[in-house]
C-alpha cells in the first residue's frame, strides 16, 4: 500500500476532474496531477496513506490564512472535511 504521495495542484476543476476519475475508476497519479492547471502555486501537498489513516498535510507558500476569521476557518475545515468524505466514500 502507498505510504506517501505528494502532489502540488488543486483548484475547483480539479476538484470536479477527480470525482469525474474516481466514478471512472481512474487512478489519480501525480503524473495525471501535474496535466491539470495549478490553482495554488508554490503549496506542497503532503498525504499519508495507511491502512486504517488518511492523513493530508498543506505546506503553504505564503502567509495566505493569516487574517482569517475564526467563521472562515470553520467554513474551511467544513470543505476540506467534505472534500475528503466524497474521496473516502468509495472504500466504505
């Protein structure tokens, strides 16, 4: 099993290429990453794969959180926690 990948790109269209894959049964790569645009530049994704854990972790370029309210950063954990949920459904 896969212990560690990195990807550097996300954005919106990712997002909704990745679902189209996953309904497709296509796997997602770095290398089917690094064909779509990057819609956050310089970020270096960190994601752990274990049987029993899913950890993803989001170095950022810049200071780009700073000054987020505490309603914004909930809102944010809200959509990453679903994002990862329409990900996750296919092995439950």
């Amino acid at each position: 099993m896969a212990d560690h990948f990195e990807f550097r790109k996300s954005s919106p269209a990712i997002d909704s290429d990745i679902q189209k894959a996953l309904k497709e049964g296509d796997p997602i790569t770095e290398q089917w990453m690094a064909n779509k645009d990057c819609g956050t530049p310089g970020a270096i994704y960190r994601t752990a794969i274990k049987p029993d854990k899913v950890s993803l972790e989001v170095e950022l370029p810049q200071d780009n959180l700073l000054g987020m309210s505490e309603e914004e950063a909930v809102a944010l954990e809200q959509e990453i926690h679903n994002a990862m949920e329409v990900i996750l459904a296919k092995f439950f």
